[in-house]
C-alpha cells in the first residue's frame, strides 16, 4: 500500500479522511478516501501499489465507473 502525503492536484499537504467505502467485489477490504481540504479533490489513501492493483480488477463482476 502507498500512502498518499499530499494532494496530487494542488500538492498541497492537507489530506483528510473523507470517507470509509468496501470492496465488496474482490477483495472485501476497507480503503479510506480522503479529501484535500485546499481544492477538495478525493482520492484513496493509502491506494494499492503497482504489484497489488490488477488483483482488484480480476473479476467478471468488476463494473468500470
């Protein structure tokens, strides 16, 4: 998992939890979301890394939003 110190858009370091959502597809794992408090902007933190992500698309279930 990588933790995500800042925001990606304004690269401000004003994260904070936003909400707490389910993966109830694949994993059954909990991610926060987070929201910068400059520009708003929401994203998961910590996300998966590079090695991990493509587990949570392996699924015929998986729906694209």
């Amino acid at each position: 998992m990588i933790t995500i110190e800042k925001c990606p858009l304004c690269e401000k370091n004003k994260l904070k939890e936003y909400i707490k959502c389910k993966d109830y597809t694949v994993s059954k794992k909990e991610f926060l979301i987070v929201s910068c408090e400059t520009c708003s902007f929401k994203l998961t933190s910590p996300r998966p890394s590079d090695s991990e992500i493509g587990e949570y698309y392996n699924s015929e279930n998986y729906i694209s939003h």
